[in-house]
C-alpha cells in the first residue's frame, strides 16, 4: 500500500469535500499536507481542525487574516493567503498527489504548478485543460507528472482502456470514444421554456450534486462541450471520434469502442467519489462510500442524440477545438462570464450561448503558443463577454 501525502486545491467545493469523505476513510492511507479555499474561512476552519494540514491557504487574503483568527489556537498550521501560494501548496516536496478541485481558470495557474513539479495530479478542473490543451498535455510529458481524470466521463474512459495506451488510441485498437450526458435538468425543455429558467432550476440538477458553475454548464450542455474538449486532450483524439451520448440515469459513465466491435462501459452510482477514489488509489481500488449498484432498481438504460439547436453550447465548444490556438480560451471565459451573470439575474438562461459565440466572433484565433498569450485572451474574453451583456440588457 502506497502512503499518499495530498494537496487539496479546492477543499470546500464539491469536489474537495467529496475527496475529503475518501480521505476520511483512509486514515493509513492518505495524510493531507495542504488545504486551500478561496474565501470561505469558517468552512475551512473546520476541515483544518479535522483534517490537519501542515498548511491552510485561502486565495482570498483577507480571508486568510480571518482564517488564521480563527486557528489561533492551533499553532502547527500555517496559514498562508493569495494564489502564489497556491502554487507553492501544488509544488510542495512534501505532498505527492495533488487534487485539482478549483472552479474555473482559477484554477490553471495552481493546477500547472503541480504538473511542473511532477506530481500525481487528479484533474477535477477541466477548464485548466480546456483553456491550455497542448501546453498542459506538453508541460505533463516534460514533467513526468501522472495525470489521472476526475471527471466521471474521462474517468470512465481511462477505466475502459489499457493504461499504457491511454494516448495511444491507435495502437490500443480504439475507433471512438461514446460520451455519455445526462442531458441536464432542462432536457425536455421547449426552447421558449428555456428563456425563462431560473438559476435555482438550472442548479438543480437531476442526478448528480455539484457545485453551482458546472451545474449551469450541465443545463447548456457547455459542461458535455468542455469535457469533449477535455477528452480529446486527454485521450489524443478529435470530436469526429468522440459521440455524445445523452443517457439520462448517469449509470454509464462513458464508453469506448474498438475495432473488434467491442464497446467497454464503466458504470455506477453516480457519485464523484468513484472517480476520486480511483485517482487517489490507483491502481489499487479501495472503499469509496458508494452504495452499490442496483440494476433492478434501474430498470432501463437509455440513449438520445443531444440536441444543439436548443443547447448551442456542444456546438460552439467542438468549433472552438477545431478552431484551436485561443479560441478554447476564450470560449470558456466567456462562458464563466455568462454562467456569473446568469447566476446574479443578470443574463437570461437562453442568451448564454449567444454571449459566447458572440465574444468567439470578437476575438481573432491566435496561435496559443505561450500561457501568456493564454492568459492575455482570456482576460480580454471576459472583457468582451461583459460588453455583449451590457448590449443585451440595455
Ligand atoms: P465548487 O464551486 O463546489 O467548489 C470550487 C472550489 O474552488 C471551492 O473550494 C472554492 O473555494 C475554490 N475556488 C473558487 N474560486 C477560486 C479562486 N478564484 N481561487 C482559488 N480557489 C477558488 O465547484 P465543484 O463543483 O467542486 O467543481 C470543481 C471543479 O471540478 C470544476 O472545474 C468542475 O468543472 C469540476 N468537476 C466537478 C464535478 C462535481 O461533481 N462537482 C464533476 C466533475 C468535474
Ligand atoms: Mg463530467
């Protein structure tokens, strides 16, 4: 059994807290050397007295002055602010295993620190990905780091092929990869019914719990739109390999087919802390606190093609990754800008895909050849994005 000492970027989402319920059950297993937030002091006050990192990090300065107010009593924690160390927590000599698990492009920065410093990184923060493709997959090759999926879909794909041929579709005898969708709480929805969906809908979502953003991206299907991107890195293929699949009770994960004609499925509850589990462990298997499966339960499985009139944001992302250089960049912060004014009444639910095809159209495609020039069109995306909503809403 192999000791794992773990930096949780992210520790009070979804994600974190799905990793910390993993952890919790491993006590011999898996030592936590670092947590971090952004600004929730009082949550995290909480987990660092359970959990009792060497180091506790909130991206927020000042609530890093509060949360070290409220650890003043517990010395051996050192509590640190701002996204320097952030990075410094992912790179730390003393963790080996690295939970990406922060929301959004706030993530890449932290999340390439890990992979430069070559550790076992669990990608949950697909946007990184999204937003530097090439970059990130170069900068794991030329680190050695372990890349290992998060995501249920990809999680499930890399559960479904030879390990050692993960970038290798080709030589693993691979012909496509099925990825399946729940299709999200709005998939029965009229498109007029669509303009008048609330955040509080959209944030429910019918099978799985997650944080409020990949909710909203699961109602547009931009969430099935950034995972096609993700897997197409991840698994070195195009969108003309990878088919969607909207399968609405989530207990296939995702597919792969190969050139015999056979098609593995990876299934389960629909429960993040599988996929946790697996990348914490790997390849060992160990206790994740799912309920088993029960196909009597379920009954039946089914399949529809998504449907990109009424959900354009599959679309627009497999544009963006054939159109390549910034343009995934830009598609996903202007899709973070859409998502926050939608989420704060500022932006109807069917004008999402219109301010990200509308700020795509802005910005000339540039070769991405540095995470400087990755930086510089997201941060103008987002300018761009809250312009076209001002045009909006006006
Ligand atoms: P969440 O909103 O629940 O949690 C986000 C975490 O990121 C929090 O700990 C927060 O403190 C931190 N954070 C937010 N903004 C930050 C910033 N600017 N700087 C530093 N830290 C910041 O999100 P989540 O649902 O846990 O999702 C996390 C990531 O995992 C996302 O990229 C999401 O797409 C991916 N993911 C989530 C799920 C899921 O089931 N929740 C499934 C697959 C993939
Ligand atoms: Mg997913």
């Amino acid at each position: 059994m192999v000791v794992r000492r773990i930096s949780l970027l992210g520790a009070t989402g979804s994600i974190g807290l799905s990793t910390l319920d993993v952890v919790r059950r491993h006590p011999e297993r898996f030592t936590v050397h670092a947590l971090t937030a952004n600004t929730r002091a009082d949550e995290m006050a909480v987990l660092c007295r359970e959990f009792r990192p060497q180091v506790a990090v909130m991206a927020c300065p000042e609530a890093a002055k509060t949360l070290a107010a409220l650890l003043a009593d517990v010395p051996d924690i050192q509590v640190l602010g701002g996204e320097e160390s952030l990075c410094e927590v992912a790179s730390a000599p003393e963790a080996d295993t690295v939970m990406a698990a922060i929301v959004g492009a706030a993530g890449l920065s932290p999340t390439l620190a890990a992979v430069r410093a070559g550790k076992r990184v669990l990608l949950a923060n697909k946007e990184a990905l999204v937003m530097s493709g090439k970059l990130f997959m170069d900068a794991v090759a030329a680190s050695g780091a372990e890349l290992l999926p998060i995501d249920s879909e990809h999680n499930a794909i890399f559960q479904c092929m030879p390990a050692d041929k993960v970038r290798d579709p080709e030589g693993a005898g691979i012909t496509r990869i099925l990825l399946t969708a729940s299709g999200g709480p709005f998939r029965e929805f009229s498109a007029e019914r669509l303009r008048s969906v609330t955040p509080a809908q959209a944030c429910a979502h019918p099978n799985w719990s997650m944080g409020q953003k990949i909710s909203v991206d699961s109602a547009t299907l931009m969430n099935k739109g950034l995972e096609l991107i993700e897997a197409c890195w991840l698994f070195n293929t195009t969108p003309r390999n990878v088919e969607v699949h909207v399968h609405p009770e989530s207990i296939i994960h995702s597919m792969v087919e190969y050139a015999d004609g056979s098609v593995l499925a990876q299934m389960g509850s629909p429960d993040m802390r599988t996929p946790i589990a697996n990348g914490l462990a790997w390849p060992e298997r160990i206790d994740a606190g799912v309920a088993p499966l029960d196909l009597f339960a379920i009954g039946r499985f089914h399949f529809e093609r998504p449907d990109l009139v009424r959900f354009p944001c599959l679309r627009l992302a497999a544009e963006a990754f054939e159109a390549g250089g910034t343009a995934p960049a830009v598609l996903n912060a202007a899709n973070e800008v859409a998502v926050a004014a939608f989420l704060a009444g500022d932006l109807c639910f069917a004008d999402i895909p219109v301010i990200i095809e509308r700020t795509l159209a802005a910005i000339a495609v540039e070769p991405a050849n540095s995470f400087d020039i990755i930086f510089a069109r997201d941060a103008e995306a987002r300018i761009r994005a809250r312009e076209q909503i001002g045009l909006l809403t006006v």
